[in-house]
C-alpha cells in the first residue's frame, strides 16, 4: 500500500491466520465427534464357541428370540424362566451413552444386556435388556443383534415395560384395571396375541418400536406386550402381567408356575424403598 508521499507500506491480515485456525478447530472437531461416535458404537460380547460359529459365517440358529425390556419384564423372566438350570449366558452387550456407561471389568452377568441360550434347545434365545439405549443406538443394537440370528422361522416376542401415566385413554383407567397388556405385532405374525392391540394414538418407542421396524421390513414374525404398570420399580404383581404372553411358547420356554417366595423377594426387595413416595 502506498501513501501520499510515496511510501510503500506493509498491510497485515488475519484472514489466513483465521482461515487456518478455523481448519484446525474443524479438524478437532471433527477427531472428538469421531471419538465419540467409536465411544457410542454398540458392541456384542459372545462366548467362544458363538464367536467361533459366527465368525465361520455361521449364524445362531434361532425359533423362538424372546426380548425383556424393562426391570419388569426382564426380571419375570429371572423369575419365572432363567431360576431353573436349562440356560446358559453366552453373550452380553455392551453400551455407553448419557445414562448408561459400562463398567470395566463387568462380567456378562452384571451387563444390563445379557443373552441366554436354552441348554437342551439351543434355537432358542433370550435377552434381558435394562440398559438405556439412546435413540442414536437403537438402530446400531437393532442391526447388529439381528445379523447375528438366522431369519427362517424366527419368532420374536417383546416384553416391555411402560408407565400407565403414558397411556392415552378415552375413559378413566380404575386402579383395578392396572398393570394391563396391549400388543401389536408385525404383518408376517400369524398367531393370536393374547391382550387386545395397542389403542391409538398410543405408540410404542425405544428398542421395542425399532425392533418391530427391523422385523417388519425383513418379512420377521414379530408381537411386542407392553405393560403399563404404576409402579415403578419391579413389583410381583406387574411381572406375573406377562404371563399369558409366553404362555404360548410352553414347548419352547417352560414357566416356573410358582416361583419361591425366596426368587421373589431377591428381584422384588431391592426396589421397595424407592417405590415408597413417603420415605
């Protein structure tokens, strides 16, 4: 730049300084948002023998894949199916996000999503899922869950838990008619559900609403039983709700028709406390 006495000045510009810093600040962000999608991925824990089958290409034969989400409906299950010795833990999930992050160490055991695999019918699979799993996630479990099982003759029932607060009914809902069952299933479904459908505009969410997608898209037989409780933690009362919805699948999973009062207050004490408003 010259001034008006001839004078040729040097001009100083921060537009490359600032064009550089913005490519530095986009290329960190653009490493933590990597992170933190690695961070967020879902990943499955099988024992060695499924790893070793599945990574032979061979995935689990599976009829009958039974899903409990919730503490109520995954702790029916513990109740009324898992107590007796014909089942084996032969995989886990693990899941970081917001509200749930795994621990280090934690056997497949203490994971919030365990598998089970049926000792003298190996076709059929359970899983008990507690865990939060974020709406980003939902898909990622969806997919990676369902890769892993053959899709002939796949039957999927869902068990999962909700709060009556979230019902949306025309009449008033009497205390008497609480905890209650309503189903929808996919179109391939053949069977009778045992509880009437899902009222409209209730809608399911979370796992249970993306594995019905999942399954509908992939031609797979498939009923979600959702069971609006007001209580909220497991309680006897909510879990036995779930009965009829695997009374139907007594050649494949036999229920404990009377559990020890010893089972139930190991699942039921835990969470007395916390249900009681006035302590």
């Amino acid at each position: 730049m010259a001034t008006f006495f001839g004078e040729v000045l040097s001009v100083y510009s921060r537009a490359v300084e600032e064009d550089e810093e913005e490519l530095e600040e986009n290329d960190e962000d653009e490493q933590i948002r990597r992170e933190l999608e690695e961070k967020r991925e879902v990943h499955l824990h099988w024992s060695p023998d499924v790893s070793e089958s599945l990574r032979s290409g061979n995935k689990l034969q599976c009829s009958d894949f039974v899903l409990a989400v919730g503490h109520n409906a995954a702790r029916f299950l513990s109740v009324y199916v898992l107590t007796s010795a014909n089942w084996d833990a032969v995989g886990h999930a693990s899941v970081w996000n917001e509200r749930s992050r795994a621990v280090t160490g934690q056997s497949s055991e203490e994971s919030a999503c365990v598998f089970y695999r049926h000792k003298d019918n190996p076709s059929v699979l359970i899983c008990q899922l507690t865990c939060y799993i974020a709406e980003d996630q939902l898909f990622q479990w969806t997919e990676k869950v369902f890769d892993c099982l053959q899709h002939r003759e796949l039957n999927v029932t869902v068990l999962s838990d909700s709060s009556v607060a979230d019902y949306k009914a025309a009449d008033y809902l009497c205390n008497s008619s609480v905890p209650f069952l309503r189903s929808l299933h996919t179109g391939t479904f053949s069977g009778r559900p045992v509880c009437q459908s899902l009222e409209q505009p209730n809608i399911i969410t979370g796992i249970p609403a993306a594995v019905l997608n999942h399954c509908q898209v992939h031609r797979i037989a498939t009923v979600v039983y959702q069971c609006y409780s007001d209580v909220i933690g497991p309680d006897s009362v909510t879990m036995e709700t779930y009965k009829p919805a695997l009374a139907k699948l007594g050649k494949s999973i036999q229920l404990d028709p009377s559990p020890s009062t010893d089972v139930l207050r190991k699942f039921v004490k835990s969470t007395d406390i916390q249900s009681n408003l006035y302590i």
